[in-house]
C-alpha cells in the first residue's frame, strides 16, 4: 500500500558530490519523521540525517557540515545532498518515512539505494 523509492546514488570519487531522493506514494494520510540510514558491509544500519515536518533536521556527527537533509511535502519526499563525500560513506542508503495509514502510524523503509566512493 506504502511504497518508498529511492534514486541518485552510484560511483563517485573522493571529495565528489551526490543526491539521494526518495519519494513515499500509496495511500497515504500524512508523513511525519522522515531520514536517511546508511548500511555499511558488515556494520549495522546507523542513521545518517532526520528531518521532522516543520523541517527540524538531526544529523549524525560523521556526516555534519557535508551532508544536507531537505524534504518536499508536497511531493511526499525527502532528499540528501551529499558534498565533500569520502571513502567511508561507502554504503547502501536507506529511506525511512513515519508514515499514517488511516489510524495507524508505520515506519516504512526504501529498498536501499548503493553509494561507492572510491578513485
């Protein structure tokens, strides 16, 4: 019923540049929380930036000052711009929206898209 789909990663040098979208459709009521988790190989899922409705946003240490989460309510979806990009944020990112389906409230999580950076 809820589907979120991701787009824009991909093979990216060092220092290089990078946005994700992800956009939420189905039958959906309202959106809250919406971010980005980030999935290395052999590591857990560790979240990477949060942004509430009202654009309050939440970002993980590694990632301040060279990522940027912003979201479009009106089109349901959120997005990561990703500067400055280093070995290390080498992962699957993954979508995640609060999502309210009639009276329940449901995280729901995109299928993961892959970011490689590497020369």
């Amino acid at each position: 019923q809820v589907q979120l789909v991701e787009s824009g990663g991909g093979l990216v040098q060092p220092g290089g540049s990078l946005r994700l979208s992800c956009a939420a459709s189905g039958s959906i009521f309202s959106i809250s929380t919406m971010g980005w988790y980030r999935q290395a190989p052999g590591k857990q899922r560790d979240l990477v930036a949060t942004i509430t409705t009202d654009g309050s946003t939440n970002y993980a240490h590694s990632v301040k000052g060279r990522f940027t989460i912003s979201r479009d309510n009106a089109k349901n979806t959120v997005y990561l711009q990703m500067n400055s990009l280093k070995p290390e944020d080498t992962a699957v990112y993954y979508c995640n929206a609060r999502i309210r389906v009639i009276a329940t409230m449901t995280d729901y999580w995109g299928q993961g898209t892959q970011v490689t950076v590497s020369s």
